[in-house]
C-alpha cells in the first residue's frame, strides 16, 4: 500500500517537470521575426544555425526569412567585434510575405505531430497589414492535454487509496 502511493505521488511529481521542457533557440528567433518581419534581438551564433536547419518550407519559399536570418548572424558577428550594426535586422511585412506566414501558421498548426519542417516553424504566424496579431499556437504540448493528465493521474491516486483502504478494512475483518 506504501509502495503504490509512494509510486503515484512520485508519478504525478515526475510528469509536470518532463512537461515544461525548454522550447528549441530557434523558436525564439522565428517568434521575433513573424512579430513583424524583423529580427530585433541578438542570439548566439548556434540559435541562428539552428534557425537556418529549421526554417519552415512555407517560408522559406515565400518570405525574406532565410536572409534575414542570415543577416542577423553577419551582423551579430560584427557587433560582437565592436562594429556598429542596426538595432533591427529584416524588411518587415508586406501584404505577400503575411500571407505565406498565415498559410505557414495555419498548416503547422493543424498538424503539430506531423514530421514535415512545416512543424517545426515558430509559434506566432505575424501580423495582418493594419498590424493586428494573427493567431499563434505552441509546438509544445497543449494545457488542456497537461490538465486532462493531471486530473487522470489525481483519480488513479484516489482510485489507488481507495482500493488500499478497502483491502485494510477486509483484511480486519
């Protein structure tokens, strides 16, 4: 009886820690650029690598994306050697380029298992040409399937102690 609570609490101890791992560099530069087409923060040179190896197909094909990442590292190299380089790195939005982000966030989004590079991409599809924020999504895994767990494994326990208390009752009689 011991046995089993102790492994239950160790279970529901384990599974929120495993569910809040790190989300991959290269998300935080792709979410950087589809906010406005613009790279504005400086990452170290591995994140932009990532980035380049990561870079969904969409955009890719449609977008300044792979440029612009790729001027985000030039300049990233020159800063680091003193020079100086533009707080902002890309060319912003126009009406094509937040199209092909739309089509590229409505695609990983409705396939977030798929294994396409497309599922890979950033979080946030950018904005709309009078600047309000379309939708974005997480490639990690979704609350509602964290709570379902969490409410599954918080009725096994209880299930658990249950059954434990009415093996000790029948074992009294």
């Amino acid at each position: 009886m011991k046995r089993l609570l102790l492994l239950s609490l160790l279970v529901v101890v384990a599974v929120p820690v495993q569910a809040h791992a790190a989300a991959p560099c290269r998300n935080k530069i792709f979410n950087d650029w589809f906010a406005d087409g613009k790279i504005a923060s400086t990452y170290t040179h591995a994140c932009y690598v990532d980035a380049l190896h990561h870079i969904p197909t969409d955009a890719n094909e449609y977008s300044s994306l792979r440029e612009d990442i790729t001027a985000a590292m030039r300049a990233g190299a020159q800063a680091a050697q003193g020079k100086v380089v533009p707080k902002e790195i890309g060319h912003g939005f126009t009406t094509q380029n937040v199209l092909a982000a739309s089509r590229t966030q409505s695609r990983s989004s409705l396939s977030p298992h798929d294994p396409s590079p497309s599922s890979h991409g950033p979080t946030a599809a950018g904005r709309t040409a009078n600047g309000a924020a379309l939708a974005s999504s997480s490639n990690g895994t979704p609350l509602p399937v964290l709570v379902l767990g969490g409410l599954a494994l918080a009725l096994v326990a209880a299930g658990a102690i249950g059954a434990g208390v009415k093996h000790s009752r029948s074992r009294r009689r």
